[in-house]
C-alpha cells in the first residue's frame, strides 16, 4: 500500500475512509490514534470492517472490530460519532458459508443486485452475526 495507515506521513485532511483497513493492521489502536492526529477539527473518518469473513491475509489479517471495540479506539472523548452500525445476520452468515464458500453477498463476480435475489437476502441486522460493521466519526 501506498501508506502505512499505523504511521501517517500526511497531516491536515478533512476526510479519510479506511475502508476494509483495520482488520489487516497488526495494531489498529496506533492506527486510530493516527487516524485522529492527521484529521483538522471537524474532520471526518469513516471505517468499515468486516464480521464473520473468511481470513484474507494482505499479507496479515489480524482482527474483527466489533460495535464495542469501535468505542475503544474512538472514544467520544475525542470524537462525535455520527454513525455506526452493523450488517448481517445468523441465517445469511450460515447460507453464505454453505453455498458461497464463504463470500459475503456471493462469489466475486455477483452483483448487487445479483444478491439481493439470493435465498436468505435480509436487509438489517439480527445484532449477532454481522457481516459488515461500520463507525463514522467527527474529530472534536
């Protein structure tokens, strides 16, 4: 990758999205304490996670953040959350590792819309099996 999300070499931005990051950090509480220092006040960051997904080494795949671990590296202390939340549920987990291998919304080929035609395509969360996860947040 073209930065190393656990030492910033950039200062002064207004937004960053850490997009499927975190999971591959070897210490993703560096990497939120960097996420705050190279944000200007107000500034907003967004990360996306995933839940129950197959391990995918890029090179590493160390961690599952889930919604309380989300509180512990952006503490409102430090941040307004704006939003945070999660997707998935116990029956679509199950269909997914059953009939897809274990790829989240189907092979990499399928569509969105592909996979909202699946068996098992419920919007929402049951609150235990989430397969994505999500927090956004404004620097104080």
């Amino acid at each position: 990758p073209t930065y190393n999300i656990e030492h910033l070499d950039v200062s002064g931005i207004d937004i960053l999205i850490a997009d499927q990051v975190l999971e591959h950090v070897e210490k993703p509480w560096i990497a939120a304490v960097e996420i705050h220092r190279v944000l200007n006040q107000g500034g907003i960051a967004v990360v996306a996670t995933p839940g129950l997904y197959p391990v995918h080494p890029s090179p590493l795949d160390c961690w599952r953040i889930m919604p309380d671990g989300y509180k512990v590296l952006f503490p409102e202390s430090q941040w307004e959350v704006l939003s945070t939340g999660m997707w998935g549920h116990q029956e679509r987990v199950g269909w997914e590792y059953l009939y897809n291998g274990g790829f989240p919304m189907g092979p990499p080929n399928t569509t969105v819309k592909m996979a909202e035609q699946q068996p098992y395509f419920v919007e929402g969360t049951d609150g235990r099996c989430p397969l994505q996860l999500w927090w956004v947040g404004k620097k104080r």
